[in-house]
C-alpha cells in the first residue's frame, strides 16, 4: 500500500472541498473494498476524505411516502429497518444474501453501490486488464469467465458486477442523490452505471468532485416481493446469477438480475411477458448475450430462477 494521507471531514461541504482540492483524494465510508484495491496498490490515492462524521447516516421518510437512505447507512442498518422490511422487503433480502454480518456491520450504502468488480483478472495485477489499466487487454476472455458477464460486454471488458443491493433498488427504480459544490443532480439507477461501452474503466456516471448523498426509494410498490441468489456456497459468495422480482396483484411483473451483466440488468420492455410468456421474455431480454464455453450456462440458469420465483409467487 502505498502512503496517504487521512482527512475525517467535519461535515458534507467540508468534505466536498477537499474532494475538490485534491484530484488525487477518494472518499471512504466502510472501506470494506477500497482499502483491499489499496492493499494490491489498484487503487492509490494520496488522500483519504472520512466522511463517517458527516449527517449522511439517517434513514427518513420523505414527500409522498418515499424513503431516502443516507449514504453512510450501513447495509446491516438498512437490512433491519422496519419500513425497509415492511415496504421494499426485496432490498432487505438482497443486503442479507450479500455478505457476512461482519461485513455488513461496516459497509455502508454508498459504498455498496460504487465496489468494483471482483473478476480475478482485475485483482491480479501481473495480468492485463482493460478495467484496471486501459489499453492492456482482457485476460479473462482466454482465462477462467464462469462468474463473468455475458451480457452488456464487448472485446474489452467481461467483469460482472457484484452488488446484490444494487439489484434490488435497479427493481425498484431508486434514484442517487449526487451532491458537488456546484449543485446536486438525481440520478435514476437504471443510468447510473456505465456498462462497458469501450470504456470499462469507467463504473459510474460519478464525478470526481461528487458524493453519494442519499438513495431515493419511490412510494412502496406493494406486490409479493422476492430475491433469489444462486452461488458457490451458501453463505458470502457472490452471485453467479441473481434476480430480483417483485409481483403486483394486477398480474404484472418486475425483474432485474445481478451477476449476468457489469451493472445490474432489467429490461423494462419484455416484462409484460414475465407472467404469460417466458421462453419469449428470456429472448428478449438476454438477445444480446455473449458467453464463453464456461459461462454460457447462465442464460439457462437465469430462465431457471425466474421460473422458480413465479412458481414461489403462485403458491401464496
């Protein structure tokens, strides 16, 4: 790891002006993996801004019945919170299947959204990797890709994104308050990450001199709500597919999917066709899917899930 300096901000502004002081400065919450990104030297800046002493760790009810959570929420916090639990029961399920009880003591939700991926190719820093040094290739189209992407990639990038809370609120339509010293700007989920479009070291619409201020949850939605993972073993793995589904009783259907692409994948259009047509919906929504030898079994496992969920659904 290399030195760095250490900043606890005294309030939001304060930590914005550091941010924009200092090209180099990064801000930390939980640090449950930016500190692991600094350890391999992926990440180096020479400027720690601690924002856990800024007003951003409340969950509170807005205008018409929406929920904003604070950005230094830790995801045990959220997972446990009563109107989470009661009205958006599908984003409490997620934090729970995401990782260890240690873990979600210190990871905050602000951080959850903005962890990059956890391809072995990106950790490993005697391979090239397009994500991590732009312009030196992909080792993982030749390596080891069975929990890689295999939708929403091209020849520069096949990393997954691992967050299981981002899958939820991409179900949900959650927005991201983005805060800088010029102003502040909502931005839906569905836009906020980039995808790989040539630049896959770019994760995020974030700027630089941007904080994750708070998660927007919209009026609950009602509906039977659920979170399916399958993984390599039961407990703190990431997912090799996920889905998050919520049903209204009006018949109709949302879904997102966590592990299939590098941001969290839903395609609105095709959901009409979630409780009438699944072969066709599966054709749609994964048309552009590109595997490997390795990884190609999750088209099939992702259609498997979602079949599971609606069969779950029909027995309440």
């Amino acid at each position: 790891m290399r030195p760095f300096n250490f900043i606890t901000a005294e309030s939001r502004e304060h930590a914005l002006k550091l941010v924009a002081d200092n090209k180099n400065a990064k801000f930390i919450g939980g640090g449950t993996n930016l500190l692991d990104l600094m350890k391999l030297e992926i990440e180096a800046p020479s400027l720690l801004i601690d924002i856990s002493r800024t007003d951003l760790g409340q969950i509170e009810k807005v205008d018409d019945g929406r929920i904003a959570i604070g950005a230094s929420v830790t995801n045990s916090a959220l997972a446990a919170n009563m109107d989470v639990r009661r009205d958006y029961p599908v984003l409490s399920r997620a934090l729970l299947a995401g990782a260890s009880g240690q873990l979600r003591n210190k990871a905050t939700t602000g951080g959850n959204l903005l962890q990059r991926t956890r391809c072995q190719y990106f950790y490993d820093t005697a391979q090239a990797c397009n994500k991590r040094l732009p312009g030196s290739g992909c080792s993982a189209k030749g390596g080891f890709s069975r929990q890689l992407a295999v939708l929403d990639i091209d020849d520069s990038c096949i990393a997954s994104f691992p967050s299981d809370m981002a899958v939820a609120l991409r179900v949900l339509d959650a927005e991201i308050e983005l805060v800088s010293l010029s102003g502040t700007r909502m931005v839906p989920i569905g836009d906020f990450y980039s995808g790989t479009s040539m630049q896959p070291h770019i994760d995020t619409v974030l700027k630089h001199d941007e904080l994750i201020t708070r998660i927007i949850l919209p009026r609950p939605l009602g509906g039977s709500h659920f979170y399916e993972k399958v993984r390599d073993r039961a407990s703190y793995a990431f997912a090799i597919v996920s889905a998050a589904m919520v049903f209204q009783p009006d018949g109709s259907a949302r879904v997102a999917f966590g592990g299939l692409a590098p941001k969290p994948w839903r395609v609105e259009f095709a959901e009409k066709l979630l409780t009438t047509d699944i072969d066709e919906y599966v054709r749609l929504a994964f048309s552009g899917a590109r595997a490997t030898h390795e990884n190609q079994f999750k088209i099939p496992l992702a259609k498997q899930i979602l079949k599971t969920l609606i069969s779950k659904h029909r027995e309440l």
